[in-house]
C-alpha cells in the first residue's frame, strides 16, 4: 500500500486536518512564548485556557495552518484527503463563532 492509498481517504484528510490544528496552535503557542520570553505552558495554561477572549483568535489561525496542507493536497489531487480536510475546517467554524459568543464579541 503506497503513501496516496493510506491518506488519500476521507479518514486520512480528517486526521490529518486534527493534526494540522495543533500543529498550528504549538507554532503559534511557541512563536507567541518566544516573542514574550515566557514558557509554552504559560501560553496555554494561561491565555489558551483561562482567556474568554483569545480563544476565537487562537482556534481560526490554528485552522488556517490546514489552508496550507488543503492547497498542497489539491495541487497533488488527493480530492478524498481534502474533503476529510475542509470537514475539519468547516467544523471549526461553528466553534469559533461559539467561542466569540462565549467572549461576548459577537
């Protein structure tokens, strides 16, 4: 079974899209902890957790690192890889806009 059998499925796209998520919160998390000379677990134990407001922003620029992965998976027509995808990334919508009611900037 090569590398397109095993991720070019709806499966592959959605675990691939989770992972994609936090991929993109720890890059953010670490550039944010380094520009701030703070440690990763400052980041997310105190403006990740504990921040009513920065949730909604954190969740959409974690999500957008999953444009990069779709564009790389279209340009190679894996199109089972990206539905499994922009399933993960449309589900996140509902959760940022839930977020920014919760932080009441709605």
């Amino acid at each position: 079974m090569n590398m397109r059998e095993k991720l070019d499925t709806i499966g592959g796209g959605i675990a691939t899209g989770l992972l994609g998520t936090l991929a993109g919160f720890l890059i953010l998390g670490a550039t944010w902890s380094y520009s701030n000379s703070v440690e990763l677990s400052y980041f997310i134990e105190n403006i990740a957790s504990k921040s009513l407001l920065y949730r909604d922003s954190l969740l959409t620029i974690s999500t957008l690192f999953n444009v990069g992965i779709f564009y790389v998976g279209i340009k190679v027509e894996w199109w089972r890889f990206c539905r499994g995808l922009l399933m993960v990334i449309m589900t996140s919508v509902p959760l940022i806009i839930y977020f920014q009611m919760q932080a009441g900037i709605s």
